[in-house]
C-alpha cells in the first residue's frame, strides 16, 4: 500500500488549511471566547512539548533503550508538580516584569545585554538541531508513505508554509506582550490531533495484530522477551540523567517556555494544567509499547522510528494511515511554529535590537513587526539549511537529546532567578559559557563530524568509560559540573551591581525596601517628551497612554508616588515591546530619578503591602502570623466608624479610611499619596489648618461641604518612631487624625430645640388661652344680656358684632386650648379605612368657597387601614388639603396619593399652586407663623398638622417650588388591609 | 483569622515530589523496573502521582478561593 506524492501534498495541505481555519476562526470570535481561556486548551497546547520525537521517535527509542523513553515524559511531570515552587513564581515574574522569552529573563535579572545575547544565540544553536529533526521526520514520513524519495521541495514547502502560519497568526501584534489567542487554540488543536492519532494506531495495533487484550497477554506470554527488553535497559541505561534533562526541558526549552508563559491567557490554567499536561503526556505514551510490540510481531520492514506510520500501512487501513501521517505532521508543526515565534522574539530583542535600535523618526512599532515576520523567515530557513547540510545518520531521538543537554545549561541561571539572590552576572555568564564550551566539544562537533562537515572532533571516548558513564550521562554531566562550579565561584568572588541587586530582589520576591528616588518629569507630558527623544513622539505618546490606563491613573496626574509607579510601569510595558535590558536603559536615561529625594511613607507602605499581598501564600511561621496580624489591624482601621487619617512626615495622606471616604466623598485612591493641601475642598484646609494648628483638638467645627453643613470633631497625635525599625527615620513619622462626624447628634439636638421651643410655646397658648377666655366668656354673657334686654336697632347691631368678635376670639382660645392640651394620652387609637378617611376629608374641603374650585383626585387602596385617632388624621388632611386648595387658582388640581410605605402609610399629596418660599418653608410649623392676611389665619394649623403626626409617631416632610407647587409627604407608622371576606362583602 | 492550614499547599507538594523521586529515581527502581511486573506498571506508578498531584491541586484551590 502507497500514496501518490501529489494526494499526500493535498492531504498535508488541506491539513494545514484547516489549521488556518481554526486560527482565524477563534482571532475572529468564531468560537466560543471560553475555548482559548480553557485550563483544557492550554493543557493540550502545552503538548508542543511532544513533537515528532515523541510521535514516531518514541518507538525506535523503546526499541533501543526500553522503558528509558518514558523519561523524557516523567520528568515533564516532576517539573509540572512543583508548579508552586517553580513554575508559578516564574509566571508572576515573566507577567509582572512582561518579559516574553527566556533571554528577556536572564537580562532582566542579571541586567546585562550581554547575558541576553548568549542565551538568544546558544537557545539557536542548541534548537536548529532539534528542528532540523522535525523536517527530517516529515518528509522522512512522506517518503515511507508515498514508498519512493521525498523530493527536497515538499521539506521547503511545508518550512514555507510553517513560515506563513506563523507570521500570520503568531506576529499579529505589535508586541509580543498581547496573547495570540488563534495561535493557542490551533496549538492546543494539533495536539489533540496527534494525541487522538496515536491512540487509534494503538488501537489498531492491539486489535488488528492481536484480536485484543487476550491475544497480547497470549503474545506476550510466549515472547517473555519482549516485555524484559522494556525493563531491561532501565537498570542498565541513563534513566536519572534522562530524567534531569526532562526536567529542565519541561519549561526551559523555547517553545514550552513560549507556551507556559508568554502565551498563557489565564495564570489560573497553570495549575490545572500541573497535574492535566502530565496525564496527556501519559496518554500519547500509553500506545508505544503496544505500536513496537506489533511492529515487531508483524516484522514491519521499516524503521522502528516510523512503526506509527508502516503499521496501518502493513495492515492495509488508509485512512488510519492517513490520520497517522496527519498526526506526524501536527506534532512537526507546532513544534517549528513556536519555537520560531520564541526564538525570533529572543532574536528581535537581543540581537536586532541592540544592534540597530531604529531613530525615534522611525516607527518602532512597524519595525518591531517587520523585524519580527522576517526573523521568523529566517529562523525556519535555518532550520531548514541546517536539516539539508546534517548527514542523516543519528536517529531522531539523539538530535532531540543533543537540544536537551543545551536547554540544561540554564538551570543553574533559573536557580539564580528564583532562590540565590547572591548569584552574579559574571557567574551567571562565567557558568553558561563554560557549558557551551563543553556541549559543544561533547556532542555539537561529533554530530558535524558525523555529517561530514568537519574533519575533526574531539573523542571523550575514553574519559568516559573511565567514568563509566554512558554517552549522554556524560555529557550531562561534564556541561552541567563546569557550569555549576563556575557559576557558584565567579558568584562568589565577584559582587553585583546596584541595579542587579534590585532586580535579584524583585525575582527572589524577598525585598521590602521600597524603590528609592522621585522622578524628574512632574507630569505624564513630561514623560511623553522624555521618552519622545528615544522612540519618536507617537510611539511615546501611545506608551504613556497605555502605562497611565494600565495604573488607571489620569492624563493630569501630578502625584510622585503614582508618577514613581508610572515610570515603573513604563519600563515593564517598554520590555514586553523591546526587551527588558534596553527598556531599563531607554527608561533611566530618558526619565531620570533623583535619587536624592526621600521615598514618602505613602509609597514605602503601598509597596510593602502589594509585596505582602503577592507572597502572603508563600509565607510560613512568625511571618504569616505577622502577616495576618497586621491585616487585622488594618482592617480595624479601616472598619473603625471613625473617620481616620494619617499624614507621612511630608504631610503626605498614608492613611484614609473607609469612614473617612464616606464622610468626605473623595475616595482612598484620590487621597492616599497626595499632600493634604491638594484635597479637594474643604478637607484640603480643614485637615491642613489643623495639621498646623497647635491644639489637638477641635470641637464642634462646622464644614459647608456643599448642600449641607457638617459638624466634625478633630482629634490629633503625633506617630512617635518607637517599635517602627522598619521606616527609617529619626524623626517624628507624622501625625493620625481623628475625625467625628457630629452631624447626626447635631440635627437631632436642633429638633430638641425646636421641640422644646413648641411645647414653651403650648405652655404659653395655654396660660393665655385661660386668661383671656374667662374675661371673653364674660363680655359673651353680658352681650347677650344687653342684646335681649334692649331692643333699640343700633345698640342691638352693636351688640351683634360684639357677639361676633367674642365669638372670633373664643374660636382662638378654643383653638390655642387645643393645640396645647391636644397631648397624646387623649388620643384614640382606632383602626380605620384610610380610603374612607381621604374621602371624608375632600367633602369638608369642597364644602368651602376655595375648595369648590379646586379639583381633588385621590388614589388610595380600598383594602388599605390606617393605625391612629382617626378624628385628629382626619383633622390633619383637612388642613393640609385647604391649604393646598387656598394655593392654588381656580380649576387648579390636587393630588393624593397613599399606599403602603416601608411597613407604614405613605401619604403624598401634590398641588400646582403658587408655593412657599425658601425663607419661609423653614418656619411654617411654628406656632402663629402665617403668610396669611389678619385674620383669615392664626398660624396654628401646620403646626397642629405636625403635632398629631409627630404624636402617631409618623414624620412629615413638605417641599416646595415657587409657582411650582407644594409637596406634602407624611409617613405613619402600622398598616393593616381588611380581610378579604370583609373586602368582598 | 490565623488559619492552621496556610503553607500546607507546598509542603505537601514537596512531600509530593518527594514521593515521585523515591519511586522514579531512587534505587527502588532497580525492583520496580523488573521484568516478572506487568508491562503497564510503570504507566500505574505515573498514573498515581498525576492523581495525586490533581488531588492536592483541587485541595490547594480550594483553600485559595
């Protein structure tokens, strides 16, 4: 059974179609958004781990070395089991500080181009190898498929088309800071594929060779052999030093550093990822022994390398061949992608870069873009030249082992990242060159030589059986024991730098001293035009706006702390874009710090409780005691229903509670790290002035805070330095502030005033009332007298009017009797219809002149019982409804609305009339108080009408436009419906 | 407020770890990798460490949420 080479070109390119699709498809939102943040996706797209290697060199492997395959897998998953410890902090790292690639965090954190530009070119040399491997097998598979020689045109083809996948979907943006998250989901879709590949070829190695799991076991039986040539090498081969280079593979190599890290959308997956990856990596190795046992048994008459291949060949199924070679491909590809795509990120930044950093006239953005699309080009063609010059002599997996042994070099570096603070640059570059230096006497020259490109190399043959190491054992070892000793010696003997001793501490995550210094610029447009002298005003312009909407800071933001910040948040988003060491660069010559200027206590707080905040899982013993101690302080104050503030030595806010935003309305984020002048007013004086003022206390202290006055106390003290070390500082550390808001207790005393006023006032009515009655009764009686003893028409007209006025004047006394004794002992408490009531109240309404032009429209319930003394409410809406009925003009209307309210009555009533002025709304419920003309008011009504309702326990509010209208709002308390039975008869 | 499990998360990873290495790569392996085991041994072996490390990763997040 054979293909055409043409159908296969079809079938790989229809492949590599639908992986274009499935790119595009999800940068477009074709797919669901949830598909590329999936902790699934990201598993599987960490399966580029498993490339051609893994998909047909597994099997030559297990034939050669048994079980040692298994390694390579095994200590994928010791690295994924400390994520923790290991992979999580260097997410942090890589996320915080944006860096994209390993290179970007060896310069980071040993701050030297110099480091950066090794790593980017042994990173090269160590991966063209394993590239090179990937070309190999494709075109190696499409010869065993097709049955005669690929031509070198399809090997160029499918790089080219690699080259297009890849600048299309993998160089979108501008920076590799931004997710591509087409390129996620198409990688985590060839992994799925070749998973799922090779498992149907175990299948049908266990199926068609055997019949099933008793044909194996019978097989397996007769040929005890077979499964001792799996155990065998274990014991005898270089199982452990296979493990470390799993181990260190597992995140160092390019493309799983690509995966875990640059491209990872949401940190949360990676710990999903920790245990789900392995278990995948489980899964594509299940097969294996399975595909090599059949492979033997059928004694298939190809290599054992491409047994996934020849068995369903053998057996005669296509289209599990073809899914077969589909699979190859997949696991081909994605490997060249994102390597490429990690590698021309590591070559932009340390080696394009550096050396011609474009003019600020130049867009940096386009050349950034371009640089990267044609390093991809170009990285592919080298892996391609480099597949054409090797002589194809060693297998697949010992060009896969020759890139592991180089991505090894770096462990002692990522120990240096992540736990020996004390590690230098020297050390650093001191130990990585010695273990090139080997790995390329070990195993980079015999690999030439084999191919013929060199005449010479080095023979370690015999150093090695004197230490009775295999070839890879010994490898491993030499490199990793000169790198190590290096780099623990050089470490020890040299000393860092100022900035590699800040950057040591931002990776090991251990420092809690704040960064030192202001920056020069006084505004974000003074960064823009800092930054516009190295990389053009637009680029600067467009920076700045992104650093400022990442902080969530404004453009008019003068602050030094947040300017402090801004800057930092500059070079992080400047590394993403350009690499770490030139961003540092470009940052402190551009935006300078005075470094002389004292950090505020603001910042230094702010920074140790985000340092806290990010490690508080890490932390053990006394210190997550500590820890947790202090965030129950904190939350004390900020709990405290007490407005609390606390002022640094340069009177800049350190402290602002959550009582004080409340009272204040400027939010913490507006307050904290500005100096107290610069709030808004009239906190800015008012804590300003007391700051300076000598007393510690203020009582009483009104603030015109806008529509209401405020009535705080202040109280202050000084922070002494005793038990605070930790700030620096021989002086005072500044002052704490107190602040109680007397609002409440003030308004509650002014209605006692008032209240009080009321009463003296009804005492008054009272005594008057009694006084003057009496004497009225008595002129009454003899006007009476007068009036039926003489019958004279002028006296009995006067008497007449007499008897009126007196009359006018009892009607007073009765009036001012009532409002005195109308206590609330004298009230009756009934249940009544409060329907029934309203409309009791229009009828004596309408029976005035006044009420007769007015229209009065209710709204209330019929269900609905008011709670009260039914006679004085009545009483009440009598009073308020002719009132409104005397403001308002003919045909006018009057509304009343009443409904259940918050567990009482509501009571609304509305009229169009011409309303009460300001000056006058505030006195209208005292006694005597009328806009009326003499004699059509006594100025007792309102506050009748607040009397009885303050008596029920309800409140009553009025509001009131001029020519607008009045509104009335009473609120009762108790509500009750009638039953329904009662209801409906 | 002062919780009794916090850390517990990478000290248990650690014993984890520890765990894998005396399995894969202490002289136990020696016995382990012996051909009179069934051939899907060390498949069983790795198997349960995945499973333990998924355990002590929903344990983890838990504690985090």
């Amino acid at each position: 059974m054979s293909f055409d080479l043409p159908v296969i070109f079809f079938i790989a390119f229809s492949y590599m179609l639908l992986l274009f699709l499935v790119a595009y498809a999800t940068d477009q939102g074709w797919l669901p958004a949830g598909i590329a943040k999936h902790p699934v996706t990201f598993a599987l797209s960490l399966c580029v781990y498993a490339t051609s290697w893994t998909y047909y060199g597994s099997v030559g492997f297990a034939v050669n070395q048994g079980y040692n395959f298994l390694t390579i897998y095994i200590g994928v998953s010791f690295a994924f089991l400390l994520t923790p410890v290991l992979l999580m902090p260097l997410l942090r790292l890589t996320r915080e500080y944006q860096l994209t690639s390993l290179a970007d965090l060896f310069a980071f954190r040993y701050r030297s181009q110099t480091a950066g530009i090794v790593v980017t070119l042994f990173m090269l040399i160590g991966v063209l190898p394993y590239m090179a491997l990937q070309i190999e097998a494709v075109t190696e598979s499409i010869s065993i498929l097709s049955k005669e020689t690929s031509p070198n045109v399809l090997a160029f083809g499918f790089c080219a088309t690699l080259t297009l996948f890849a600048i299309l979907f993998g160089a979108r943006h501008i920076s590799p800071r931004e997710k591509h998250e087409g390129l996620v989901v198409a990688i985590a879709f060839e992994s799925a594929i070749k998973l799922i590949a090779l498992l149907v070829v175990g299948l049908t190695a266990l199926f068609g060779v055997w019949g099933g799991f008793g044909g194996l076991n019978e097989w397996l039986q007769q040929h005890p052999e077979a499964v001792d040539a799996l155990y065998r090498p274990v014991t005898e081969g270089p199982w452990r030093t296979l493990l470390l280079l799993a181990f260190a593979a597992a995140f160092l190599l390019p493309r799983q550093f690509h995966m875990i890290f640059t491209e990872n959308i949401e940190p949360r997956t990676l710990s999903i990822a920790a245990w789900l990856f392995p278990l995948f990596l489980l899964f594509l190795n299940l097969p294996i022994p399975l595909i090599m046992w059949a492979g033997q048994a059928s004694a298939l008459d190809v290599p054992a390398d491409y047994y996934v291949l020849g068995l369903p060949m053998a057996q005669d199924y296509s289209v599990i061949s073809v899914f077969a070679f589909i699979g190859g491909i997949s696991a081909a590809s994605a490997m060249m992608i994102v390597t490429t795509l990690a590698l021309a990120s590591m070559c932009l930044n340390h080696l394009l870069l550096p050396a011609s950093f474009p003019d600020p006239h130049v867009n940096l953005y386009r050349k950034l873009l371009w640089g990267r699309r044609v390093l991809i080009g170009l990285i592919i063609m080298l892996g391609y030249g480099f597949y054409r010059l090797l002589e194809h002599k060693e297998g697949l997996v010992q060009l896969g082992l020759i890139s592991f042994v180089a991505v090894a070099q770096f462990l002692p570096g990522i120990a240096g990242v992540l736990f020996w603070r004390r590690s230098t640059r020297a050390g650093f570059l001191a130990g990585l060159l010695g273990g090139i230096a080997v790995w390329v006497i070990v195993l980079l020259l015999p690999l030439l030589q084999v191919s013929d490109l060199i005449g010479y190399a080095p023979n370690m043959g015999v150093l090695q059986d004197t230490l009775q190491l295999d070839k890879w054992e010994f490898a491993t070892f030499a490199t990793l024991t000169v790198n190590i000793t290096l780099f623990i010696v050089i470490s020890s003997m040299t000393r860092q730098s100022q900035s590699e001793q800040e950057a040591s501490e931002a990776c090991c995550s251990e420092s809690l001293v704040p960064p030192m210094g202001a920056v020069t610029a006084a505004s974000p447009k003074q960064f823009e035009e800092g930054l516009a002298r190295a990389v053009g005003s637009t680029i600067a312009r467009k920076e700045v706006g992104q650093a400022l909407s990442d902080l969530g800071m404004g453009h008019d933001e003068t602050r030094p702390v947040e300017l402090r910040r801004l800057r930092e948040q500059l070079e992080r988003n400047l590394s993403g874009l350009i690499g770490p060491q030139l961003a540092h660069i470009i940052v402190n010559q551009r935006l300078e710090l005075n470094t002389g200027v004292q950090t505020a206590l603001a910042d230094s707080m702010r920074y140790v409780e985000s340092k806290l905040e990010d490690s508080r899982s890490r932390l053990r013993g006394l210190a997550a005691e500590l820890e947790a101690l202090h965030r129950y302080h904190r939350q004390i104050l900020a709990d405290l229903p007490l407005g609390v503030c606390a002022l640094g030595q340069n009177q800049e806010i350190v402290i602002w509670n959550l009582a004080l935003e409340l009272l204040s309305g400027v939010p913490l984020r507006d307050a904290q790290g500005r100096h107290v002048e610069e709030l808004p007013e009239p906190w800015g004086q008012v804590l300003s002035g007391f700051a300076n003022n000598e007393d510690n206390h203020v009582y009483r202290h009104m603030i015109d805070s806008g529509d209401k006055p405020r009535w705080i106390n202040l109280h202050k003290a000084t922070i002494s330095q005793q038990g605070m070390a930790l700030f620096d500082s021989k002086q005072t550390l500044g002052t704490v502030f107190l602040l109680e808001d007397l609002t409440d207790l003030e308004n509650l005393e002014a209605e006692l005033v008032h209240s009080e006023r009321l009463a003296s006032i009804g005492r008054l009515a009272a005594g008057v009332a009694h006084e003057v009655g009496n004497p009225v009764t008595g002129i009454a009686c003899l006007a009476q007298n007068l009036r039926d003893e003489n019958d004279s028409g002028e006296v009995r007209y006067s008497v007449e009017q007499i008897l009126e006025q007196t009359k006018r004047i009892s009607n007073i006394v009765q009036s001012l009797t009532t409002f005195s004794h109308g206590g609330s002992e004298s009230y009756e408490y009934t249940s009544f219809s409060l329907h029934d009531a309203l409309e009791e109240s229009v009828r004596l309404v309408r029976l005035s002149h006044q009420g007769r032009k007015v229209e009065c429209g209710q709204s209330c319930p019929v269900s609905l019982l008011a709670r009260g003394d039914r006679q004085r409410l009545v009483q009440v809406l009598v009073n308020l409804l002719s009132n409104a009925c005397d403001a308002s003009s003919a045909g006018d209307k009057v509304e009343i609305i009443a409904d259940s309210v918050d567990g009482g009555i509501g009571l609304e009533i509305y009229d169009h009339g011409v309303g009460i002025l300001e000056e006058h709304l505030e006195r209208i419920f005292e006694p005597f108080f009328t806009t009326k003309p003499p004699g059509e008011g006594t100025g007792l009504g309102l506050p009748m009408v607040y009397k009885i309702i303050h008596d029920h326990g309800g409140t009553i509010d009025i509001e009131s436009e001029v020519n607008r209208g009045t509104h009335v709002r009473i609120w009762l308390p108790g509500v009750e419906y009638i039953p329904k039975e009662r209801y409906a008869s | 407020m002062f919780s009794r499990d916090q850390g517990k998360g990478p000290d248990q990873v650690v014993i984890l770890v520890l765990l894998a290495l005396f399995m894969f790569a202490s002289p136990l392996v020696r016995w382990l990798m012996s051909s009179e085991h069934p051939w899907y041994l060390p498949y069983l072996i790795w198997l349960s460490i995945i499973l333990l490390g998924a355990l002590l990763q929903r344990r983890r997040g838990r504690h985090e949420l």
